[in-house]
C-alpha cells in the first residue's frame, strides 16, 4: 500500500503552473529520468562484470535480489501511481538492464496470446525472450534441457483449484520453484463475425469454460463446449468459422483478428490464476518468501496429524495441501504442501527436522519470494 511522501523530500508543485510551464517541468524530468535510467545500466553492466566471466543470461539473474528490489518500491511510494503500476515499470527497467547481457529464455504454454505469456511477461518484462511452447510437459522439459533458462505454468486458480497436470509434474521432474505469479484473468468471449445469436461451439481451456460456466449458461444454453490445450488455440480455430466462439483474453481478441462478443464473462469478480516460476536451481531468502514440499508420508495411524504438527509447533504458517497418487505403489500419496518462509529460515529448518521422523521422503519443490501485485 502506498505511504504518505516525505514533505521535505517531495518537490513543490506550483499550484497555479500554467500549461507550458507544466511540460517544461515534464520535458526535465524526462531528461532527468532518461539519464539515471542509463546510469543504471551501466551499473548494471558493473554487477556483471563483479561476478566474474558468466556467459548465461541466467548466470546473472537473481530472482531474490529483484524481488527485494521491488519491494523497497512499493515501501516507499508515495503514489500517486498505484504500487502496481510503479512494479510494472521497475520490471521493464531490470528486464531491459539484464537484457544488455544476454535476454532471458522463458518458456511459456503457448500459443501466443495466452494468459501465461501474460505472466511472463508481468514477471520477466519485455526484454526477456519468450518460447511459446505446446504444452506443460513440453515447458518442463525446456527448462530441464537448458534449451529455457525458466518457466511459467499455471497451477491453481481462485475459483477452479488446482490444475493437477502441473503438480503431476513434480513428482517426476528435478526442476525447482523460484518465484510465483498472480495474475487477474478477464475472460472474453470472442469470434470472427461478433454476433453472440451465430455461436454453436466454444472453444476454451477446460479452466477457462469451468471460470464461466453460469455466463454461458445463461447466455449460450444450446452451444457446445470444446475443450482445446489453451485459450489461444480456441481463438486460432474459433477465427475459421462465423458459428465458433472462443473463450481468451483481449490481447488474443487483437492477435487473432477476432472480435469481442462479450466480456469479461468469467463468473467470479476476482478471478486470479497463479503461476509458478521453474528454474533448476534455489534461491537465497528475501524475508517474503513461501516454501513448497512435496511429502510422502509412513503407512502408519496418524501418520498425517504427526508430520504437520511441527509446523504448528514452531510457527510455521501453511496456505496449502493437497494430496495427489504418488508413483511408488498402489494407493501410496504424495502431499503438496506450501507454508510461508523460506527453507533456510531456522523456524522452517526446525520444523522439517521434526517432520523427517514421520515422512518417507521429503522434497524441498522451491523456496521462492512471495508474489508482489
């Protein structure tokens, strides 16, 4: 939430500043801002240097450091820009500094114009290099190769859960969680002619018509729903016919020639999916940060009740769990677990020391900062 501003630090506003004057201030500012922008990137240049002969974009990125970075921003702004707003521009300034390096690799399930690219985007900025690809698997292997520095992949929503595909992931892959992403989904309902009466199909993510199931309902009673791979390949087959529909974003609406018939249409006011980051590595604390586990538990009565008790015992605060069917046997579960903290914390480290007694195995899935809006 954005402070009060420092009187003493904050610049005199002429109340009575006519319109010329008002953008010669403006013009100087710009020039101001232009020149401390270039003094950061060769700042930035510096910090590479410092770290010796890295050749990887991702050699010098430090999700940490970012992520501390920009919540010193939103401590200390003093509007009137939204700390939202003032997030986004500080990002696109990192991206473009660790760009001069190298840009970033981010896989991301494509095709172009899906909500996941826009959480690419929000989390990386504009100057990483984003690899749509076909599916969650396939962004997994990308990172796992090398062939992507990081990925985004979706894995729960606000009002749907949890997208089980993505936890599945898990239980096989090595990659590790290194930051999340919030993103606020408005569902549009888009086709090539705009008349809602021509519709008889809808394309959509299995999420996507689950987010609007009372709209279409309501509106679309008759037409059929067509579950696709993602909301923007609904949108590439809904532009080869005047009776399809798809159910995506704005930016998809532009992307593909479509036209919006309605929106937003999804059935709840905030309707937010979180994404995680993948990376193959984990990252030092920042102070807001959240754990992910994956725990397996011993056959045993209790055996659940006895692993989550030393969390409660050393103040260990859990957001989640779920259980999903483990791959060592019949009937065996695995049990996603997040809890706020970071694994080096020595509340966090306690605790799992309790837990190692009641598991058959433990897995740290990421230490990661805590989304910033």
């Amino acid at each position: 939430m954005a402070s009060d501003p420092d009187p003493e630090s904050a610049p005199a506003t002429p109340p009575n500043a006519s319109l010329a004057q008002a953008r010669e201030r403006i013009d100087a500012i710009d020039r101001e801002l232009q020149a401390l922008i270039a003094e950061r990137a060769r700042w930035a240049q510096q910090v590479g240097r410092a770290k010796g002969p890295l050749q990887a974009a991702v050699d010098y990125y430090r999700p940490e450091r970012e992520a501390q970075v920009l919540r010193m921003v939103v401590d200390r702004n003093g509007g009137p820009l939204s700390d939202a707003e003032l997030v986004r521009l500080f990002r696109e300034i990192m991206s473009a500094c660790l760009a001069q390096q190298q840009p970033l690799r981010i896989g991301y399930l494509g095709p172009e114009g899906t909500f996941s690219q826009q959480a690419a985007q929000k989390h990386f900025g504009h100057s990483a290099h984003l690899l749509p690809l076909a599916s969650v698997d396939e962004v997994f292997q990308e990172v796992e190769t090398g062939r992507a520095d990081f990925g985004i992949v979706p894995v729960e929503n606000s009002g749907e859960g949890t997208l089980q595909s993505t936890l599945d992931m898990f239980l096989t892959s090595p990659l590790k969680i290194c930051g999340e992403v919030e993103l606020r989904v408005r569902q549009y309902l888009l086709s090539r002619g705009g008349r809602l009466e021509d519709i008889e199909r809808v394309y959509g993510h299995p999420q996507s018509l689950a987010q609007c199931k009372v709209w279409l309902r309501q509106h679309l009673p008759t037409s059929a729903r067509v579950p696709v791979s993602s909301n923007a390949e609904g949108a590439r087959r809904a532009r080869l016919a005047d009776d399809a529909a798809a159910i995506a974003s704005e930016t998809a609406a532009h992307f593909y020639g479509l036209r919006v018939v309605a929106g937003p249409i999804e059935d709840r006011a905030d309707n937010t999916t979180r994404f995680l980051v993948l990376g193959r590595e984990l990252f030092p604390a920042t102070g807001h940060d959240r754990t992910s586990l994956l725990v397996s538990v011993k056959d045993q009565p209790g055996a659940l009740f006895n692993a989550l008790r030393p969390f409660a015992d050393h103040g260990v605060s859990m957001n989640r769990i779920e259980s999903r069917p483990a791959h060592t046997g019949l009937w065996q579960y695995a049990f996603f677990i997040d809890l706020l903290g970071h694994v080096d914390d020595p509340p966090m480290r306690a605790a799992l020391d309790g837990l190692a007694p009641h598991a058959a195995e433990i897995r740290v899935l990421g230490s990661y900062p805590v989304a910033i809006p």
